[in-house]
C-alpha cells in the first residue's frame, strides 16, 4: 500500500516478497550510496518479510565474493555492520554474471529461478530494478527487462542524469514508456530525498511566519548554491562528458528551485506534489547566455580522464526567472561548482528591506536551509542591542534538524529506496518535469558562453560576482 506524504499518515510496505536486482552492482555507485542504504533498510526492519537481492554485472562473481564486496563496501561508506544483522543479512544477497542485454540474460533468469523457489510464498514476487549503470546503458538494459519478461509487478530505478540531451531525453523516455507505464518509474534526484529539501514543505505550509513572507513582496532574491571543495578525479570520464550544468542544473537545481517556487499543492500527496513542481517549472523562463557563467577549473584539463582540449564546465551559475505572479521580477541564482573555497549545500530567501524608521542592516537578512547531512534552519533577525539608546544588531538563530525531539533522519537514498517499496512517487521527477528543465537550459546548450578559467580554492570566475550582484554568497560561517 503506498502512503501519501500527509503527517501522521502510516508508510506501509507490501508483504509480498520482492526480488531486488542492482544492475551495476560492482560499481562505485552502488558501493558508495546503493548498498549502504540497502543495508540500513535492512537494519531499521524496513524491507518486505522476504526479500533476496540479486547483483548483476558481466563479471563471473561467485555469491561469496560478492557478499564480501558488499561487506568490504559497507566497512567503507555505510553504517557500523553488526555481526548478527550481518549474518542474516548476507545470506540473502545472490549475484548473477555475465552481463544482461537484448543479446541474453546471463544468469540473471537462472538465480532469479532459484530465489522464486526458495521464497515461501505462493504468490508471484515484486521486482525493484534499480539502474545504478552509466546512462547510455539505459535505453538497453530498459528493452532487454521487456525482452526478457522482468516488467511485469516491477518498479524501475534510474539513476542521473535521465538523457544527456533534450533530444536523448525525449527519445530515452519514449522507449521507456513503450516498456513501462510511468508509475513504475522512478528517476533519483537524491536532492529531493534530504530531509531539509522535504522540510521546505512543512516550513512553508505549516507556519504562517513563513507562508506570509514567501512572496516577491517580501523576497528580494532566492539563492541555491551548492559548491563543492572536491575535484573530479574519481569520476573523470564520467564528469568531462557531463559538466556542472547537466550534471547539477538539470538534474537537481532546477528541481530544488521548483521546490521553492512552486504553488500550494492540493495536498502533500505524489501526484499533487508532482503537479505543482512541474507547473512551475513550466513557468521557468528559457536561460539566457548573458545570464549564464561557466567555468573550469585550472588544472582540470591535467587530470587523467580528462580531454587535453576539454571545454567542460565544472563551474556554472545562472540566473533563472519565474514567470508567475508570485515570483515575477525575482532573480533565483542557482550555483555550484568544483574545486571551490567551501562545500556547502545551501537554499537562501533573502528578504527584502524593512520600511520605516530603522536603517537597513548591511547585509540583507534571509532564511537559509542547510541541506547538507540531516539539514539546518538558520534564521535572520534584526534586534536592539543590549545597552544605551537604539542599536540595531544583527542576529542569526540556528536550529539542526537532527537535533529536533524522536528526530531519526534518514540519508537520501534510504528515503527515495524505502520510496520505491512504497509506491510514493511525490519525491521523483515526472516526465513533464524533466521536459520544462530541458527547454530551460536548451538555450545554453545551443550557444554556451566562452568558458572562464577559475583558481582552485576561490569561489568561481569574477564575473559570477557579478551576476549575483548585490547579494554576492550568503555563506553560513558570515
């Protein structure tokens, strides 16, 4: 039974056993975020009664060796393993080699043969398919899942980015609807499963302080930065054929910003919630080049992986529009990049000055959601400072969510994983979402601005300063 996004309404997964196959179960994904999320479902009892998890990959793995790569992956990237859990745990891991596409399955039917039989139920099992492959594998891992008859009573994880073009968009979700219905499709943006990212809701819709303000009228500016200190040398190959603005505009920007910007939904259902995103992502004006700044970073073109010519951005800010009445004439600055001065995950609603008697303080006040780890508020006030006559002080009020009374927050991919098993799709992108985020930035992939170099260790090309002119970063440490 799936559950609703509605306080106090009951998550419920179904009794039926389910069979989980990770497609691309070797690789650094799955080590890194699938496993670990895996293993804590497992931990807080949050799977089916019976389930078995099936690694797939082209490699002849033996179940064994592939229990303690998932060990060996745990050990480095998830929670504590506990021993008991662990024993139970690993018994129902299988792995099945030899690749899976149009031309055969591997073995992939076999094991799935054995696990039916030893699952004590009469009835047929559920699939999770969950895609953590490079996308050009998707199109063809999608048909041989028809081909050889694992759609049905299945949902199907796609891991980012979901098309690499506006045209490889289109032609990657036609196939796919061709093979399944959009309800057992799920598209990750793990930007959506952070707890602050759902809190968005909830702070604006449950407090009337916030609701009131959350207006043009009173919002001078929304920023989304996401910067980050790392490089890319993990994931060359990957990155130099993406960049920061497919990589992150589209994929997740875009669909943060929808979070801030969108109309009350009729309720905090999927199917609510997804409407009112892609609504006003619809309203999202097409990006303009002299709006836009790309940057590299230098010394990026030296890593191994990496084109000796590469034109890849591993920087970029925008400056996006919405035409609602609502948002009309508010810039909304989205940014991120690589190799920059701090990492920081961060939705600010700078507010507008205050008219009256008192001079406005120099830096602009503003509400900022921290989305990184279990997420922080962090709110602005203007006070009278302690002491003779009338001082304005600035003050800065913080509250970590984590630090909220029964507070047991779950890292994205538990919450979008424990999503699939429930049916909920309110925190996954629809089709007609990712449709408006392309024609968004369609634009710039026509006609990218001239790449900026940048320093490692600032905070982007100068002319990115520009273009957030006048509020520049509003970092948490100020």
């Amino acid at each position: 039974m799936a559950r609703s996004r509605i306080p106090g309404e009951d998550r419920q997964v179904s009794d039926s056993p389910t069979i989980f196959v990770l497609f691309g179960a070797t690789g650094d994904l799955a080590a890194r975020m699938v496993l670990p999320a895996f293993y804590t479902l497992a931990r807080k009892d949050l799977l089916p009664p019976q389930w078995r998890l099936i690694g797939n990959g082209r490699g002849d793995v033996a179940h064994e060796d592939f229990r303690t790569d998932v060990r060996n992956a745990l050990a480095e990237y998830g929670p504590e393993v506990d021993d008991a859990d662990w024993e139970d745990f690993s018994q129902r891991l299988l792995f099945a080699g030899g690749g899976f596409d149009e031309s055969g399955p591997g073995s992939l039917l076999d094991v799935i043969s054995e696990v039916k039989d030893e699952l004590d139920d009469a009835a047929e099992p559920n699939f999770v398919h969950y895609l953590a492959i490079p996308p050009k594998a998707f199109e063809s891992t999608a048909k041989a899942l028809k081909q050889h008859g694992l759609t049905d009573r299945a949902r199907v994880v796609f891991e980012k980015p979901y098309g690499t073009s506006p045209e490889d968009f289109r032609h990657l979700d036609q196939v796919v609807h061709e093979i399944l219905d959009e309800e057992q499709v799920f598209r990750i943006d793990h930007f959506l499963g952070k707890e602050a990212t759902q809190n968005l809701h909830v702070l604006r819709f449950a407090n009337q302080t916030f609701a009131g303000v959350w207006h043009r009228d009173h919002i001078a500016a929304v920023q989304i930065d996401v910067p980050e200190t790392l490089d890319v040398a993990n994931r060359a190959g990957f990155y130099d054929a993406t960049g920061a603005l497919m990589d992150m505009v589209v994929t997740h920007l875009i669909q943060v910003a929808a979070e801030v910007a969108m109309e009350p939904p009729l309720s905090l259902g999927a199917e609510d919630l997804q409407q009112a995103r892609e609504s006003v992502i619809a309203a999202f004006r097409p990006l303009k080049p002299d709006e836009v700044v790309l940057g590299q970073f230098e010394g990026y073109r030296e890593i191994e992986g990496v084109a000796e010519d590469s034109d890849t951005d591993t920087f970029c800010a925008v400056r996006l529009w919405v035409d609602t009445d609502r948002w009309h004439g508010v810039p909304f600055l989205l940014r991120t990049g690589k190799k920059l001065g701090v990492s920081e995950q961060r939705v600010s609603l700078v507010m507008r000055p205050v008219d009256g008697p008192l001079t406005a303080p120099e830096q602009p006040n503003a509400i900022t959601l921290s989305l990184a780890g279990s997420g922080s508020l962090e709110v602005d006030f203007v006070l009278k400072q302690p002491g003779e006559g009338v001082k304005p002080a600035q003050v800065r009020q913080r509250l970590e969510l984590d630090e909220i009374e029964n507070a047991d927050p779950l890292p994205p991919y538990v919450a979008l994983l424990y999503d699939v098993l429930t049916g909920d799709r309110s925190l996954f992108t629809g089709s007609a979402g990712l449709e408006h985020a392309w024609r968004v930035v369609d634009p710039i992939l026509r006609e990218a601005p001239a790449l900026q170099p940048y320093p490692p260790g600032s905070m982007g090309p100068k002319a990115a300063d520009e273009l957030a002119a006048p509020f520049g970063w509003l970092s948490g440490d100020r």
